[in-house]
C-alpha cells in the first residue's frame, strides 16, 4: 500500500472503523518505523536487521477515529520472543491491583468467568480471579508461561483469542492494550456480542489514550498499533457494535483510555466509576480534531528538538541517557538517537538486559549501572513513571536533571 504523494501510488479508500459514517481522510505520513516495539535482539547485528513498516495515519472527520492506513498484518508476528510486560514497575503494579480491586467490586464476578484477550504473562487475570473469586481464561500469543489450568483459577491459552463455539460462555471479558492492535477492531466487538447471546455480559477495555498520543510527540504512535482512539470514537464503536456504554476515562496520568460497556446486564453492582471518569460527545470530538490538525508538524517539531538536546548534551561533556526500553523507548530512540548518542538505555524489566532495540541496535541495561556513571540527564518518555524512577535515582546516588520527551 503506497501512500499518495510519497510515490504516486493511489489513495485506499477505508472508511471508518468506529462510526462507519466517513472515509478516513489521510493527515500524517511519519515514515518507516520499527514494526517490533516488543523484541529485544540476542545480537546489534539482529537489531539492526528488523524490519521497519510504514505509518500513514488518517482520521475521520465524523468521529476523530485514527488509523495506520498502512498497516499490513503480514509483516507482525506475535509470539513469546516479544515482552511488552509492564508488571516489573511498582506504579504500574499499583495501578494494575487498584483496577482489579475495582473490577471485583463493580461487577458480579464470583462463581462467574472472565476472558482475558490480549493476557500478556497473566499478572492482571491472576490477580483478578483471586480478588473476585472467580474463573478466567487468558489468550495470549506472546503468552511464555504454562499452559492450561493455573492454581489462581486462571486457565491460559498461547495463542490467540479464536472466539469460537468452544469460547467459555463469560461474565465479563476483559482487553487491555490488545484492543487498538486489531486489524478489524469492529468485527472482535460485534463477535463478543454475538458470543454473549442473551445473557448478561460486561466488558472492560483499556487502550492507550489517542487524546494524549496526537496532542503530545506521538511516541506511542507505533506500528502494532493499527487504531487511535479517544473517548468519543471509542464510544462510538462500542455502541456501533451492540454494547451500551457504561463509562469511560482516562487512567494512568491521562496516558490510558478505559471504556466499561454491558450487554443484557442491568447497571454494575457498584455505582462507583473509576477516576478520570468522561461523558464524551461532540466538544471531546473538536479537541480530538484539533489536535489531529497538528500532528504533523508537531511531531516533526519534537524529532528535531530532542535530537539537538542529545547532540547539545553530548557536547557539553554528559552522559546522557534514556530510562524506559518499553514501544515509547524504541520510537524515541529511532526518531532522536538513530546514530547512538546516548550513553546507556535502561529498563526495569531484567528479561531486556543485555539484548538490543530494534532497528537502532541500542543495548539495553540495568538501571544500576548508572551508579557511578557520571550521567547529569535522564530522559525518560512517560511521565507516569517519573516519580518512581526519580527515587530509584536518589537511591542508586544518581543526581541527575529528569528530561520529559
């Protein structure tokens, strides 16, 4: 698929997958981007070979949905040598244990079942059967755990989820950040709704907020994910495809987008919504819209100016460098470090060490290292992690500025 302009080739025409009112309208080509954010290489030489896909986002003018018309699901694999776990962080232990809690709380989840689509390495459905006293069955193909029944009452498939007749009739089905890596996102939630039948059912969705994404830098505008939503444009597919709309919000200093929506259920238990809670309608949509209007320069803007605070550092006698190796990292990293500037680039996540980034071949270390390494700048890319990683810092003796990008 060649983007119009970029080499004459024609513009696919794709209409919307949330509204199904609009031909998505073409508003940024960012290029050729890492299309594995989750891989860490064995080798530089591995790492360097990945291969890049293009970004040609489009928005439509309806809803503010946004999508990588460029996406081609033939050049992603899932599997186990991917690890986008995010449990080794204690804030997002936290977080993750308060949603639990809620969950348990909100919904009539004892004695019931849970599906968990896109389960990672099963923390989040383990800890939910065991608070809400219930079943589970987690798909996942980059699942690495073993398979089959789990003591938490969690049983796990690698693979993913086929939504067939032998899908477990369920309470509740649970996605977070699976979602918005959906090639045909409308068709998962209209066969969800078909699955429930006429019994009760809820569901819990949870994506990367594209109200921040497209307002900010964008480095989380990454190649396995194909949508963007905000809140209006999530709303709008869920009902499109049958589901009521319970609630909605951002989560995670406004970096997550939640959705809560029912099907021949009557209102949850527990009238308690999360924080951050929205009723999105046409104002939410402008903002949305605005925001797309600007991307493009905005992005470019933001490559450059972090290149040249690397390049400024560097000059200056720093050791810069970057803490986070998780998909924000990796597409920071091949827009502003593609020659390797920075000193080190650290993660918490023990699996990424001593293994390479995608396409710019960084190497990945533990954040002790730092100790001792004269480093004056850390950038870190997600401002939910700044607080923890800042007293991380202070006890390894690390008197360094903290650099948002």
């Amino acid at each position: 698929m060649t983007p119009a302009g970029s080499s004459g080739g024609r513009q696919p025409v794709h209409r919307c997958t949330a509204c199904g009112r609009h031909d998505l309208v073409p508003f940024a080509d960012l290029g050729e981007i890492p299309v594995y954010c989750g891989v860490h290489w064995a080798s530089r030489e591995e790492a360097l070979a990945s291969p890049l896909g293009r970004m040609w986002l489009a928005y439509c003018p309806e809803c503010g949905y946004v999508r990588n018309l460029a996406f081609d699901p033939a050049v992603l694999v899932y599997d186990t040598t991917m690890d986008t776990n995010l449990h080794h962080s204690p804030a997002f232990g936290v977080f993750s244990a308060e949603l639990v809690k809620h969950l348990a709380g909100r919904f009539p989840l004892r004695g019931g079942t849970v599906l968990d689509v896109g389960c990672g390495q099963g923390e989040f459905l383990r800890e939910l059967c065991h608070v809400a006293a219930c079943r589970g069955v987690g798909y996942d193909a980059m699942y690495a755990g073993p398979t089959g029944p789990d003591p938490s009452g969690a049983t796990f498939v690698r693979g993913h989820a086929r939504l067939d007749a032998d899908t477990p009739p369920f309470d509740l089905v649970t996605s977070r950040h699976w979602f918005e890596h959906l090639d045909d996102p409308y068709s998962f939630l209209v066969r969800l709704r078909e699955l429930a039948g006429d019994r009760p059912a809820y569901g819990y969705l949870e994506v990367p907020d594209a109200g921040y994404d497209l307002a900010t830098a964008g480095w989380e505008v990454i190649y396995p994910h194909v949508s963007y939503f905000d809140g209006y444009s999530l709303r709008r597919i869920v009902e499109r495809a049958g589901w009521r709309m319970l609630a909605t919000g951002r989560l995670f200093a406004g970096m997550f987008r939640y959705v809560e929506i029912s099907v021949n259920a009557p209102p949850p238990v527990n009238g308690t919504e999360l924080p951050g809670g929205e009723s999105p309608g046409p104002v939410d949509r402008d903002r949305q819209l605005a925001s797309i209007a600007g991307f493009a320069e905005r992005h470019a803007a933001e490559r450059e100016r972090w290149r040249s605070t690397i390049d400024r550092l560097v000059a200056a006698g720093d050791r810069p460098v970057l803490w986070g190796a998780g998909s924000r990292g990796v597409q920071f990293l091949h827009l502003a470090d593609p020659d390797r500037r920075l000193a080190a680039v650290v993660d918490v996540n023990p699996r990424k060490w001593g293994r390479y980034l995608p396409v710019t071949g960084h190497e990945v270390s533990d954040p002790a290292t730092l100790a001792g390494s004269g480093t004056r700048s850390v950038i870190i890319t997600n401002p939910a992690y700044r607080d923890e990683i800042d007293a991380a810092l202070r006890q390894l003796g690390v008197r360094a500025e903290l650099l948002v990008a």
